[in-house]
C-alpha cells in the first residue's frame, strides 16, 4: 500500500508545490499509516529527486519516455495508473493546477477511483474517507466521502505549509507500457512568460480594479508588488479594457489563486471577483467607498483615494525595509 | 465535422448559496438556473466555428445530464444556436456518473470534437472533461484558451504554469476550455428564440452508471473575522499588522 504524488517538474526542477504536495502526501500516509510514494516523469536529475525524501517520500519512481516528452494527458495517464497499480496506491494527490487538472479525471476513471478536486485540507476520516472541499466558487463547503477503495485528490496550491520530515529515499526507474494507437497532440509552439513571478506561485499578490482609473496609473502598483516580492494581478474589466494581460485575470471566469496575502486596489468585491480569491490567507482592501463588498471579504481596509494612499503605502514600506 | 458541447445546469454565480435541512442539501427556492459560464464560453467559440464556412464544422450539439427541470437551461442553449441537444433523464451525484451518462451519449452518435468548459460553478470539479475523454479512450487537452478548425483540422492554444502552447490535435478529440476560448457569451436573439422551440432534445434514460463519490453534508464558508481598519494617512499602521498579525509580510 502506499500515498502517490506525482511530482511534476519544470525544466528538471520541483517547485514549492511540489513539496507541498510531498508535506501534504507525508501526513495522509501517516494517517493510513503507509508510506509515500512519488512519481516523476521526465528527465530530472538524481540530486533533485532525492530532494522529496526532505519531505516524507520514501521511494521516488522515475520514468522517462520518449511519448511522454509533449504532455499527453492520456499517454501520462497510462503510465501514471500503471505506477499505482505497481506500488497499490490506495490514494492518489496531484497538484490542482493545469497538468493535475488534466490527468486526475483521466486516472479517475482508469483507477476506478472517487476524486475530489481542489482540496485545501486533509480528510477528517479516512474510513468512510470525508475530505472537505469548496463549492459553488466559495459559496459553500461540501464534506466529500470518496467511496472507492482509491481515492485521488488534487491540492490547491499554497493551501499546505511545508513540512520537513527527512526520511532515507530511494530512487527506482520504471518502464511504462505505453500504446501507438492514437496520434499525441503536436506542439508547434511554445511561448513561456520569462521572469515573471507567476501569479499562481506567488505568496503575495496585488491587485487592482477598475478604481486605478487607467492603465497608465499602474505605476505605483507595480512598484508596490515589487517591494513585496508579490506577482500583480486585476479584475476582469481590466484585463477586458486591455489595460493589463489577460493572464492577470482573477476570478471565476479568470485565475484562482490563494495567496497569503492579497491586496485588493479599487476593486469592488463581486461575487465572481472573490470566487478567485476567497481561499486568500489575508486580503488587504484598498477602496475609496466604505460600503464596497471587498470589505466583507478583507481582513484589513483602508477607506481612501487609491491614487493618494497608494504612494504613502509605499514610503512606509520603504522605511521598513531599510530598517 | 460535428462538434458537442456538454452544458452543466448551475445557479446564477451572484446567488448567495443558502443551506438546508441542518446542511443536508442545498436551498433551491428562488434559485435561477444558467447554463455554466464556461460551458457558454465553449458553446459561443463552437457556433462561430460553425458559422465560418471555411472551419468545415458542419453541426453544434448540446448535451446535458439532469432532470426535466434543466429544459429551460437547454433551450437557452437551443435559442443561442446549437442545432439539437441530448439530454440524459439521470441527477447526477458527482462527475463520473455525468461523464458516464455523456459517453453514452457520444457512443451512440459520430462527434469529432467534444468541449467542456474548465469546472461548473457549482461543484467546481473540473473533471467531466477528461473522464469522458477517457471513458471514450479519446486524446484530451485541457487548460484549452484558443481553438481554430481549419477544413476539419484542431489548432489549440492550451494554458501551462508560466505559459502556453500551441498544439495541433487529431480528432476525435476532447478540448477542456477556460478563459480566452471566446469574448463574450452569444446572446439568444428573437429569431433564435422562436426556432429553438422546434428544435429536438433528445431525452434518453439514465443508463446505471453509478457515483463514486457523495456529499455527506454542506458547511456554509467560515465567517471572516470584520474588517479591521486603518487611517488612509497612516499605513505604516497597515503594515505592521500584516508583519505583526498576520505575519504575511
Ligand atoms: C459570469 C460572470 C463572470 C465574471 N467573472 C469575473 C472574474 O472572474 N473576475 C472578476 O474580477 N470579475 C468577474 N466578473 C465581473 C464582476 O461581476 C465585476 O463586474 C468585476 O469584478 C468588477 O471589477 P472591479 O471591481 O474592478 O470594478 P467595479 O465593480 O467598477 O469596482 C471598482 C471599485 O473601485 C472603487 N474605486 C473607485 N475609485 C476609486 C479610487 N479613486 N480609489 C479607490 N477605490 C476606488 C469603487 O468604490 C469600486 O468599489 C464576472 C461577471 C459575470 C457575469
């Protein structure tokens, strides 16, 4: 028996939720009392691999195929269930972002196994297996029973804290028994945004609604995410008005993130704007009218003019980072 | 080519959710139903393609899993522009058992080219795409922000963490979308309203395929603590709660 996560990679590297996939896995295994497995695909160096053992995994099983080089969701799936059955994983955690999104339905129904989606917690029970899970976009929680013998869960991302746990892990190559039958999806192109902090990786984010008033008042804005460290993101309207990148989009229809702070300028806090950012750990809102909903949602506020307090924000921030 | 469109039935995203029986399930009264967002994305791009001589998409179907009450949901769909719809007689409980019912739906017809919106704004899943597309052993992309036919050949744009690609797909194929695949929702004009009530829903019954999951009960989302507030002269105020608080910073 075992807890897999696919550990996905990026250029042969693991990101912070990759690890966070391992802290999470490490204490559902605990709570079955199993051990956990991770699955690599691709070429990733031994050292790198070893990393997870950082974080509870016990055996990392890597495999490498020259069909598995585009991402094929149905060919990955093969070879990822064919892991499963290997190791008999009696669950399955893949990270809720584009690629987890794409596979876990597919081993779904391979693994004949219940799945919730975009978990941020680990289960209350295991036996009947209940995890709780966000519905209606925030509106609601649903306690969730997976009523297969596999489960699989995705994990939002920044929803689990890092947790060490250094255990000896050891490293085994497997050899996938993939089919020719059907043509892999060909990449013609391929675009990556180049040092950007990326919206769903960010640990802070700001942000700004049609209260900035034009897109050439974003100065401030930016300078401020700076600052922070923190990746940049907008309302719909903004991203539609073309005043910033569609990619910046938060929301229902756009980007949902949770990010341990979000700072919300001139936004008003629609119900679809918060669907995006509801799982946020802090939202700092920023608005000139005392009765915008933001508030509702905001842990801290400032009532006044973004273009003036915008400016005071970030001389303050200044003077405590000198210190 | 033949493109389907799978519709979920969902409450109005502003509706605020309301709880009942101690959690149980969920208050519909007053609840207007709409076709998932997504879905009206996914469903606008189909009829463009369909409407562009030179995409060789000859047809626009809907399908949808639920109850005779979603028929309204349906002819909105019909009103928009799809040519005919399906509909599977069966209350879905969780994604296998919509996708199930839709695989029967797609096995017994010739589509080339199926599209699902990215999740239903009610359970927020994600997931009938790429079981159906599994279920039928057919190639999947998901993250799908762009879509061209050309003479019955699939051009995808699909979303990565930190970027994007562009992807030539093999019909039949089943595209997840998100935002990008069209601007704004096709508006149902009066003409489309008056033909969309001569247009077939072919309702078949629910063929056994069972749930895997269930929902044991419903919790209303966590109050957050009131808003705490700050004068708009003294952020340094701000900032120290969001380093001492908080810690966030
Ligand atoms: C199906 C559907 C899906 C949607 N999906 C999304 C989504 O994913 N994401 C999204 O964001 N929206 C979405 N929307 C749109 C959403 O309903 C709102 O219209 C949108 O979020 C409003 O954006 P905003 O807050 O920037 O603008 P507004 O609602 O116009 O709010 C601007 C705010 O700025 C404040 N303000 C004005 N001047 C100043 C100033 N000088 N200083 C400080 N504050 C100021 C105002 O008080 C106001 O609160 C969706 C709508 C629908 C129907």
């Amino acid at each position: 028996m075992a807890v897999l996560i696919y550990a996905e990679n990026w250029e042969g590297k693991f990101k912070k939720l990759t690890f966070e996939l391992a802290s999470y896995g490490a204490q559902l295994a605990s709570m079955i009392q199993t051990q956990l497995v991770a699955v690599s695909i691709g070429e990733v160096a031994d050292e790198e691999l070893l990393k997870l053992g950082n974080y509870g995994v016990s055996k990392v099983i890597s495999l490498n195929h020259p069909q598995l080089q585009s991402f094929d969701s149905r060919q990955i799936t093969r070879a990822i269930a064919q892991v499963a059955e290997q190791v008999e994983a009696s669950a399955l955690v893949l990270s809720a972002n584009n690629s987890g999104k794409a596979l876990a339905p597919r081993l779904a129904v391979r693994l004949k196994a219940g799945i919730a989606s975009g978990v941020n917690q680990l289960p209350t029970s295991i036996s009947p297996f209940v995890v709780s899970k966000k519905v209606f976009s925030g509106g609601a929680f649903a306690s969730l029973t997976i009523n297969t013998t596999v489960k699989i869960l995705t994990l939002l991302q920044n929803s689990m804290e890092l947790k060490e746990q250094i255990v000896s892990c050891t490293i085994e190559r497997f050899e996938p028994t993939l089919d020719g039958g059907l043509t892999s999806p060909k990449v013609l192109e391929s675009h990556k945004h180049a040092g950007k902090i990326l919206l769903s990786d960010a640990e802070i984010v700001v942000s700004g609604g049609r209260g900035m008033k034009s897109a050439d008042n974003w100065a401030p804005l930016l300078e401020l995410a700076e600052l922070l460290n923190a990746a940049t993101a907008c309302s719909r309207p903004i991203s539609d008005e073309g005043w910033r990148p569609h990619d910046e989009h938060t929301g229902q229809t756009g980007k949902i993130i949770a990010p341990n702070l979000y700072i919300a300028i001139g936004i008003s806090g629609a119900t679809q704007h918060i669907a995006g950012v509801s799982s946020s750990k802090c939202i700092v809102a920023i608005n000139n009218d005392k009765s915008a909903p933001i508030f509702e949602s905001a842990q801290y506020g400032i009532v006044g003019d973004a273009a003036k307090v915008l400016p005071k924000l970030i001389d303050a921030l200044k003077v405590i980072k000198n210190k | 080519m033949n493109i389907l469109v799978c519709i979920s039935n969902v409450p109005d995203t502003t509706v605020r959710i309301k709880l009942a029986d101690n959690g149980a399930t969920i208050d519909n009264t007053g609840i207007q139903w709409i076709i998932n967002p997504w879905d009206e994305l996914a469903l606008t791009r189909a009829l463009e393609l369909r409407d562009d001589p030179s995409s060789g998409v000859k047809q626009v179907s809907v399908a949808h899993v639920g109850l005779v009450g979603a028929e309204p949901t349906i002819r909105k769909a019909l009103a928009i522009g799809a040519d005919n719809a399906y509909r599977v007689n069966c209350d879905p409980a969780d994604a296998f058992q919509t996708a199930a019912c839709l695989a029967s739906i797609v096995k017994n017809a010739s589509f080339d080219l199926i599209l699902c919106g990215i999740e239903s704004s009610d359970y927020n899943g994600s997931n009938v795409g790429g079981m159906l597309a599994e279920m039928l052993d057919w190639v999947s992309v998901s993250g799908v922000s762009f879509l061209k036919v050309e003479n019955g050949s699939i051009t995808v744009n699909r979303e990565i963490d930190g970027g994007r690609e562009t992807l030539q797909v093999q019909s039949p194929c089943v595209c997840v979308v998100q935002k990008g695949i069209a601007k704004e929702p096709r508006i149902a004009a009066m003409r489309g309203i008056m033909q969309a009530r001569t247009k077939t829903i072919a309702v078949s019954e629910w063929n056994g395929a069972e749930s895997l999951t269930t929902v044991a009960s419903y919790q209303p989302p966590k109050a957050r603590p009131s808003c705490k507030f700050f004068d708009a002269d003294s952020p340094e105020k701000l900032l120290e709660a969001l380093q001492n608080e908080a810690k966030v910073i």
